[in-house]
C-alpha cells in the first residue's frame, strides 16, 4: 500500500498514527508510507526518529474568538492545501488518513479535492473542529468512543477503537516491582498526572502522603518530570517521610511494561490513556482535564464510568480526603477491582490498528 499518514501537535495525534504505521508494515513490510506533520508540533522530532519518511507543512490553528490572526491562519491553511497537492501529486498514495491536528486538515481537504481515498479517525468522545469539518468530505471515520457516532455523518462511521491499544497490548513485560525496592504480593497504585504531572492530582497526592505511608498497598506517585523538584521540596517543608511501601518517580520510561502490573491507576482522562488502560484492562480513577477543548476528557472518562471500568473525580472535587476515599474503597476490595478489570477489557479494542488499516481499504476498494 501506498500510505499518506497525517497526524499533528500532540501525542494523542501521533502515537495512534505511528502504531496504524506499524501495523501496516507488518501486514505489508513493502508498503510506501510518508507522514505529513506540521513545522511546529512534537511530530517533527517524534517522526523521523522512527525511520518514517516526513514532511512538514506550515499551519496554525483558529482562534475561538474574533481575531486578526484567524485571516492569517486561513492564508496558511489554503497555502497548506496547495503545498499538500504538490506532496500527493509527487507520491502518489492509494488512501490518506488523517489522524488529527489542524496540519491533517489541510492535508485530507487537499487529498480529497484531488479524488484520492480518504479516512480520519477521532480518537476522543467529543470530535474535534478539524474532524467535524473533514467529516463533510471524507469517506470513511474511525471512531474510538461510541458516543463520537452521532456527532459524525452515519454512513461514513464505524467504530475501531484507538490504534495505540494494539500497540500497548503487544508489549510483553518482565517489570519486576523489586526494581522498584516494592513486593510483587501487594496491590500497587500508580499515579500518573501525564509526562508533564499534573498540579491538583500532585497536591492531592503530597496532602495524602502521610495517610498513603500507613496503607497495606502500595504506591507509585509519577510527578512529571517538571514537577519533581517542587513535590520533594513540598513532602520537606511538611516534614513528612516517604513510606517504604512508596515510590517517587519524575517520570517512567517503560509504562507499557508497568501497567499490567499495576491494581489501579490513577490519572487523566486523555484518549491514549484510556486506549491503553482498556487495552490492558486496569481499572482507573480519572481526575479529567479541564483545561482541554469541549471538556472532552469528561465526556471519556464518563464513558468507563457508565460502563463500570473506572471511577471518576473531578478536579474541583479533588482533595486528599476525596482521593483516600475513593483510593481505599477500591484497594481493598479486590472483587470490585477485579468486575472493573473485566470492564475494561470489554471496551478495550486490541486490534485496533488493524481495523483502522481494513476501513482504509475499504475506502480504497470503495473508491476504485
């Protein structure tokens, strides 16, 4: 196959378009793939460290509000268009998929103008400004959250799942807690506000300290790596020792590995998250980012909330007393974690990618 992959600024982009990449070539290993970013999104770097062909288009995104530099983001986005037909003329692609970011947006308009096979794929509950307006003209979606169906043209839909999870579920892990300096016998809570940490689960989590130190489970507090200073700076002032049954990290590198051997985690409500933790079938506490457009994360979290898989709080709710609370109840009852992890599993989509890399060949043959 020949493949244009477009996918830009943050890694709930990327990484579902570099595992779709990934499972192409191992259903195809002789298929012709470039990926399309944009000159100033974390793909720039990500991309071409993984081997993959790339090039980078110039585009920036719309204001919500009325402003001057919306005239300039629509001249870049049509400069972007013309750029990319120049990029699809010279490659050549059987399909385009798009995977998010306004960089794709340009990209899959330009593709389908020019007659090409084209598929997006959104990956949150709430769909995205670029998607909804790609949706229009593309002829096939992917969708990771049922509840994204309606908000798209019906007979263009199927749901997927996120590609990531195939990725994550593939990993076979060897972590052994005693890495650690933890026992492999208790029940291990991990904590994850996200590579940058996340400052309300952080506080939280410093305020609980001295209640975690007394537990009969297990703690693993990944601060970001931003954030680590400053939480072990603040555990100082308050004087409070770290238990041995817990665990500080800035950041972990091979959470893929982890993960499976965690009880619960707690953390965001991000769509690569939740692909992972479905994928492996932890049971969550999210604590949704608020910060994020449409509030999309609650709209995700709520979606493993109604079926059983996790338990949510948000932030203005979250304290140490509402974190303990929640965080015991579940740590010691070991049937309820367990109807949870069976819950996830069932939402989780293990051959995600693969059914991204059908629906993109289904575009094809439709097409042709």
């Amino acid at each position: 196959m020949r493949l244009i992959v477009s996918a830009g600024g943050t890694g709930g982009h990327i990484y579902p378009a570099l595992a779709t990449i990934d499972a192409l070539k191992k259903q195809e290993p002789d298929s012709a793939i470039l990926y399309v970013g944009g000159q100033r999104g974390l793909e720039k770097n990500i991309v071409p460290q993984k081997g993959i062909p790339f090039k980078a288009l110039e585009i920036q995104g719309f204001k919500r509000k009325l402003s001057w530099d919306n005239l300039k983001t629509m001249y870049l986005f049509l400069k972007a268009v013309k750029d990319a037909k120049k990029i699809i003329k010279e490659f050549k692609p059987e399909v385009v998929v798009g995977m998010g970011g306004y960089v794709s947006g340009a990209v899959v308009y330009a593709a389908q103008a020019m007659g090409i096979p084209t598929v997006i794929h959104e990956q949150n509950s709430v769909v995205g400004l670029t998607n909804k307006f790609l949706s229009r003209y593309v002829d096939k979606i992917g969708i990771a959250f049922e509840a994204a169906q309606s908000q798209f043209p019906q007979a263009k839909v199927k749901f997927v799942g996120n590609p990531r999870a195939q990725e994550v579920v593939r990993v076979r892990s060897h972590f052994n807690w005693n890495e650690y300096g933890l026992k492999n016998n208790k029940p291990t809570l991990l904590i994850f506000g996200g590579s940058q940490g996340a400052l309300k689960i952080n506080q939280a989590t410093i305020e609980a300290m001295p209640a975690f130190n007394q537990r009969n489970y297990q703690v693993v507090f990944v601060t970001g790596q931003k954030r680590y200073e400053g939480v072990i700076a603040q555990l100082n002032q308050r004087h409070t020792l770290v238990g041995e049954n817990v665990v500080i990290k800035p950041y972990i590198s091979n959470m893929p590995e982890i993960m499976p051997k965690v009880s619960i985690i707690l953390g965001r409500a991000g769509a690569t998250s939740i692909a992972e933790i479905t994928a492996l079938g932890v049971p969550s506490i999210l604590v949704p980012s608020p910060y994020v457009t449409a509030d999309h994360q609650t709209k995700n979290a709520q979606s493993l909330v109604k079926a059983g898989a996790a338990e949510m709080i948000t932030e203005d709710n979250l304290n140490s007393e509402s974190l303990l609370k929640v965080v015991d109840n579940l740590m010691n009852e070991d049937a309820h974690r367990l109807e949870m992890e069976h819950a996830a599993k069932q939402i989780g989509v293990v051959d995600a990618a693969d059914q991204l890399v059908a629906l993109m060949r289904t575009a094809i043959s439709e097409k042709h």
